[in-house]
C-alpha cells in the first residue's frame, strides 16, 4: 500500500522501550500473569498455543482511575521482547471526514500485522467502542463495526497480535466488544493489601535518603487503604518536596557533622555543613537559604512526619460509588487483578 495511507499512524508506534519492568508494579498479581499469559508465553513459547489452545485475542484493562492500567501496559511493552508496541488514543483513529475514521481503523491493524508480534495499547477504549445508541452518528457506528470486524479477525494466529484495552468506564462499553471471543477482561481495584501498598511507597521513594523503618511504611500502607497507585505516589512526591520546603522557609541553619560524600575514604567527616535547623538549637545561626554556599547544604532527609503531613493533604480519588460499579463489572464479566 502507498505509505501515505499508513502516515497518519506511525507516531503511534513506540520507538523506545520505557523500561518499567513487572517488578516495578506493586500488587496487581492476576493482571500481571494474565498479561504474561496473554502476551509474553505466546511469543517465547509459540508451540504451546496449538489446536484448540489459543493464546487472548485482547485483555481489558478496567478500574478507576490512578490503578496503574497505562503502566502496566508500559510494563508489556518493556517486558515483550521483539514485539512491535502501538500505543493510540480514539483522537488517533478518528477523522472529521466521511468514511476516513473505519479506513484509519483498518489500516491501523493492517500495520499491526506487518510488523508482527505486535501489541496494540488503546487507552480510553470506551471513547471508541461505547454502546451503540439511536442518537449516535453513522460515523459512529461504522468505526465500532470495522472494529469489531478486525478484532474478529485478530483470533487468526497468523496475525501475531495483543489488543490491549483500558478503561475507567468498562460498563459503557458496547456488548458485541465484551462478547468478541478471546477478549479477556481484568478488573483493577485500589483496595491492596498492606504489602503491595507497602511496596509502592518503597518504590515511589526509591534512592531517596530517608529515616523511614519498616514500621513507618507498615503503618503507612495500613493508612491508605483504599487509595490508588496514583494517589500513594502523589503522597510520596508531596512528602519528597518537604526537606526541599524547610530550607526555603528556615530562618536558621547550624553546621553538620556528615560523612564526607566525595571522599572514597570511609571514616571522612566534614562539619562545615549547613542544615536547617530551630532558633533555640546549640549552634544556630541566622540566616537564609540565599546565604549558604552552593555546595554547604546539607538537605534533611524525609522523614515520617513528612509523609504524614502530606498523607493529611491527600484524599483518595477512587469514591465508593464508582469501586461498587467496578467490582460488579467484574464479577459479571472479568476477573480480579
């Protein structure tokens, strides 16, 4: 086919890896082994999908907001070795012009094929594949058919593609879309147990100095149940800005004894230093952060107190209301990730 047809949708296709590893996800373990299942065994072990044994045509990623569904689809395509990765929006595949929105879709897949194994991500897919309605346009309609119809189509294991789908509103979704055959479903819900949470403050905080014990994150992952993945990660990005705020707003600093951080020598101290500090503490001096030498500050490391202040600030995104729906969606048509 002329290229041009196909230029409109090459900005979709990932170049560069995004190096989030399955590691790096916090829980989620049913999502985590139907994805492997679906998308990495098919393609390391081919000869264990023949006959009857087919790998998912499709996986539907659904929960609410913040639950990691975009990063674990980045964890996919890290994970997928040799694998050509799409990653498209609806806006991609929609065009003000008659009959051009289908023949995008169509295209988009054929491209797919071309560069097979391939992984096709498509976020906000209820955008594209809502119920059909009597108020809908033509338009409309003809792009959830010629999806439908490649979807459809996806089931041959010559073609070597994934759809991969994700969704915060799964039950708008048109029911010939959740009926497609091989179209697995995965529900995502914010309530973790303590461990995952625990593990996600450990990996938002990283290489982060801090003085945090294993009690502190305990404690924390037993506070925020309930939250996402997203709102944990707001609360450490929050929390990792307070030592940065005390040297703005402090009006005294005293000198520090530290290990020396550019000497090889262990055992290296200095003591010329400067961390904030209170007024009344041995040692103070008056002054402002615009005083300290660029390369005299000794920045305090994070701390409990820190990650309870911004805890204070930071309510949970997910409400009861929308959790209810999730899960009933999940018991009708999917299964817990």
């Amino acid at each position: 086919k002329n290229y041009e047809e196909y230029r409109p949708l090459t900005g979709a296709i990932m170049m560069e890896k995004p190096n989030v590893r399955w590691s790096d996800v916090a829980g989620l373990e049913g999502a985590k082994e139907a994805l492997k299942e679906a998308v990495i065994l098919p393609i390391k072990f081919p000869h264990l999908f023949i006959g009857k044994c087919t790998p998912w045509q499709g996986i539907l990623l659904f929960g609410p907001p913040g639950i990691s569904k975009s990063y674990l689809a980045k964890a996919v395509d890290t994970e997928a070795n040799n694998s050509t990765f799409f990653s498209v929006l609806s806006s991609n595949l929609i065009s003000k012009w008659l009959g051009e929105s289908e023949k995008l879709v169509k295209n988009f897949f054929e491209l797919a094929r071309q560069r097979k194994p391939s992984i096709i991500f498509i976020d906000e897919v209820d955008s594209l594949c809502g119920s059909r309605n009597e108020n809908e346009s033509e338009a409309a309609r003809r792009i959830k058919t010629e999806f439908l119809v490649q979807m459809q189509g996806v089931g041959n294991s010559s073609d070597g593609i994934l759809v991969l789908g994700a969704t915060n509103i799964p039950w708008v979704l048109d029911s010939a879309i959740r009926r497609s055959s091989g179209f697995g479903s995965v529900g995502l819900t914010p309530h973790l147990p303590a461990l995952p949470s625990a593990q996600m403050f450990k990996l938002h905080l990283g290489s982060t100095l801090h003085c945090l014990t294993e009690a502190n994150i305990q404690e924390l992952a037993c506070k925020t149940d309930g939250y996402s993945g997203a709102d944990i990660s707001t609360i450490v990005q929050d929390a990792l800005m307070q030592p940065v705020r005390k040297v703005q707003s402090a009006t005294h600093f005293k000198k520090f004894l530290v290990c020396d951080p550019s000497c090889t020598t262990p055992g290296t101290f200095v003591d010329d230093l400067l961390t904030p500090c209170s007024p009344g503490d041995l040692g103070a001096t008056e002054m402002t952060w615009m005083e300290v030498p660029n390369d005299k500050l000794m920045e305090p490391v994070v701390c409990m107190s820190d990650m309870l202040r911004s805890l204070a600030t930071t309510h949970p995104t997910v409400n009861a209301e929308g959790l209810l729906k999730v899960k009933k969606f999940t018991k009708d048509f999917g299964q817990e990730g």
